[in-house]
C-alpha cells in the first residue's frame, strides 16, 4: 500500500518542485482557490469574483458590458482570457507558416489525432448526459491543455523522443482551433450587426497594416482592444476577436538575419573601447558609441518579427498572470454543494469524456491512420508510446474550464450546480489522465535518453 502511494505521488512531487512556470503556478492557484471555495471565507472569495471592474479613464470605462461595470469574473473570462487567445491565435499562425502544420504532410496526423480527441470525447459525454440542460456541456471534454499535457512530458526527461513531444504540441494546437470554432459557432449570444460590422472593418485595416509592413506593436495592440470591444458588443464571444487580431500580424521582420549580421559587423568595428573615459567608479560612452549602440537595438528590433516580438513580451503575462489568475476565479469547485446523486451525470460525462475519450480517441484514429498506410508512425514511438502520450491529450482544465463557463454560468435555475458539477469532472479527468500517461510512459519509455 504504502509502495502504491509513493508511485502516485512522486510524480506529483517532482511536478510541485520544479522551476515555477505556467503549470505550476496554475497548479497553486487551482488548490488556493478550492480552499477558499470550502472555508470559511467562501463568502469573502465569491464577493471578489463579483468585485466590478469599475476602471475609469477620463469618461471613458473600457470594460463595460451593457452599461455596467465587469465584475471580476467576466473581466478575467471575457478580458484577460481575450489576451491568452490572442498569444494562442499568434502560435497558431507561427505552426500554419512555418511549423508542424506548415504542409499537409506534417499537419495530416496531428490534424487527424485532434479529430478523434475531440469527436470520441463528445460521443462519450452524449451517452451519459444526452438531454437538456446537462447536454449543453458536451464541448467541455474536447480541449487539451498544452501547457500542463508538456509539464507532465516534461517529468519524463529527455527519455520522450523528439517526435512525441512535437506530436502532442501540434495535436494540441490544431485541438485550440477546434475549441476556438466550437466557441465561435455555440458560445456567442444574439449578433447585433452594427458593431460586428464596425470591428471587421476594423480588422481589414488591421489586414492591410500587416500588408503594408506595419510593425509598430502598439498599432495592433490598440486596434485589437477595440476589435475586443465591438465583439463584445456585437454578441461573439470576445475572446474570438483576440484570434482574429493574431492572424493580422505579420509574420516577417524587417531586417532579414543575414542582413543583420552584416550591419553589425560594421556597427561593432565602430566601438573602440579606447574611446571609453573610464574611472574605477564609472564609464562614459562617447556620444557616437551611443548612437551606434542605439543603433544596433534598433536593428535588432527590427530582425524579429512583430508576430514573435509580441508573443515573447506577452507570454511572461499570460503564464504568470492571466492563466493562474483564470484558475483561480474559476477553479473554486464547492464540494459541499455536489450531492452524490449527481455524480452519475455531468462529473461522470466529463470524466470520461476526458479520460476515455481523448485517450481512445486520439489513439485510434492516429493508429488506424498510421496502419492504412496514410501516414507514418512518428520517429522513435511505439504503439505502447503513442498510447501514453494520447491519454496526456485528457488533460484538459484550462480551455476546459472555459468551455464548462461558457456552457453553464449565468444559466437560470440549474446553472451554478452544473458549473459545479464539471468543474469536478475536469480536475478528476485531468488528474487521473496525467497520472495514467505519466506512469505508462514511465514504464514503456527507455532508462536512458
């Protein structure tokens, strides 16, 4: 028994000590905030989820929702998480161009696992809750996490071969895509015309900024807030708005590499460090050796692409704050209030949506794709492998997360207990396919790299 224990939590361990990123820290906030959900301060954190964001510049309130003030809760959800799909919606295009979904040969087997990870899983939750209003949750299982499904991986070491982690990273990102559609197609409200009209404008403009080599940051970043702000006028759901702002920004630099090298082999032939008036207590760089240092900052700005040059600056942002701060406004499952009768329903639907049915899915329809000849079993995996690191797909929490408040929040009657109820099912399905795939490719993966 006690062997059994330290097999399950040794993992959990290694995961807990290890240099703090997005994972870990959405791992703290998730406990904090089911802690506060089943203290005595529940009342306290559920007024913050409340708190209205009553930001004022000027006259104007930039997060306002039909006349009134955000609370916390839909500032984070609507807001934050707008930025956190714009980052998703700038790698997306960054894949499409130039990475594993660059051509139809390197994206065919992701593209294809995505598909069984998000049509079994959904079959699955039918089965279980097939009528209304459980069945408005049917999405909640589709999404897989990629930053905790890569943490997990990232336990294993260097015994994962490449191929496998590249597999779960593109399968992860053609999954974004689908839960981005589902949401854009099922998630929004009633379309008011005008502002949707105005924020596609917007976006052409946008459009044609990338067009014209535009690469000034600030430009998309205020344009994208109000292409945010007429979404959420218009009845889309916001969030979509930030993917659409991601797909504008151009993706070439302005100084190409070797370009680049070349320029500053002559700035730094100007640097004489001679020049320098220098004492034991400072140095003073003449005026020419400033310019040609600003110089150098400026042309190394400008080898870096405005599509990557934002998604470096912002991930900082999303990983440690927006990602943990959505965990924690959202992960507060109250237990007390799960009857045990309920469990069979939503819980259950969304626990094997995840467990069973990412893992089945993304296996067999990768397998059965690899044995018919229509592509070719990764470099350096298995059978045994691609089975671990498909139920790793069953990691879902954070889109997760956000699908199941999209489905339920703000619902009358019933809608605050089966928030609830996935909630549940969602760290139980994460949880136990992590542990599986870890332990799995454990057991499977070589000693040594």
């Amino acid at each position: 028994m006690d062997r059994t224990i330290n097999v399950i939590l040794k993992p959990l361990r290694r995961f807990a000590t290890q240099k703090a990123n997005a994972s870990v820290l959405l791992f703290m906030a998730t406990i904090l905030a089911m802690i506060f959900a089943n203290s005595p301060w529940a009342e306290s954190y559920h007024h913050i989820l409340s708190h209205p964001i009553d930001l004022k510049i000027g006259h104007f309130t930039p997060f306002m929702h039909h006349g009134e003030p955000m609370p916390m809760l839909a500032f984070v959800n609507d807001a934050l998480m707008a930025v956190f799909f714009f980052v998703i919606g700038l790698e997306i295009k960054q894949e499409i161009l130039i990475g594993e979904l660059s051509s139809m040969r390197k994206a065919l087997l992701p593209i294809i696992a995505a598909c069984g990870g998000m049509i079994v899983p959904v079959v699955f939750y039918f089965i279980v809750c097939h009528s209304a209003p459980e069945v408005r949750g049917v999405a909640i299982p589709m999404a897989t996490d990629i930053a905790f499904a890569l943490a997990v991986l990232g336990l294993l070491g260097k015994r994962v071969p490449l191929s496998m982690r590249i597999f779960l990273t593109a399968l992860a990102v053609v999954d974004d895509v689908g839960g981005i559609i589902i949401i854009a197609l099922f998630y929004s409200g009633d379309i008011a015309f005008e502002p949707l009209l105005i924020s596609l404008a917007l976006l052409a403009l946008l459009y044609a900024g990338g067009k014209m080599r535009v690469n000034n940051m600030f430009f998309y970043y205020i344009v994208g807030f109000f292409v945010w702000m007429l979404f959420l006028e218009s009845g889309i759901h916001p969030t979509i708005a930030g993917v659409l702002v991601a797909f504008t920004v151009p993706a070439r630099p302005v100084v190409k590499l070797d370009a680049f090298t070349d320029e500053m082999a002559g700035y730094l032939s100007m640097l004489d460090y001679t020049e320098v008036r220098h004492s034991r207590k400072a140095e003073v760089l003449s005026p020419t050796q400033i310019q040609v240092l600003n110089n150098i900052h400026s042309l190394a700005d400008k080898t870096i692409s405005p599509l990557q040059s934002i998604a470096d600056k912002l991930h900082p942002l999303v990983n440690y704050l927006i990602l943990p701060l959505f965990a924690f406004v959202n992960a507060g499952v109250t237990f007390g209030d799960i009857q045990i009768s309920s469990l069979p329903g939503v819980p259950l639907a969304v626990f094997l949506g995840l467990f069973l049915g990412k893992s089945l899915g993304i296996f067999l329809f990768t397998y059965l794709f690899i044995r018919l000849g229509f592509a070719a079993m990764p470099a350096g995996a298995s059978k045994s492998k691609l089975f671990g690191v498909s139920m790793l797909g069953g990691i879902g929490f954070t889109v997760a997360l956000f699908i199941a408040n999209l489905s339920f929040a703000g619902m009358p009657g019933m809608g605050d207990d089966l928030l609830n109820q996935a909630k549940l099912g969602v760290f139980a399905g994460s949880f136990i396919s992590g542990l599986c795939g870890y332990l799995i490719l454990k057991k499977i993966l070589p000693k040594t790299a």
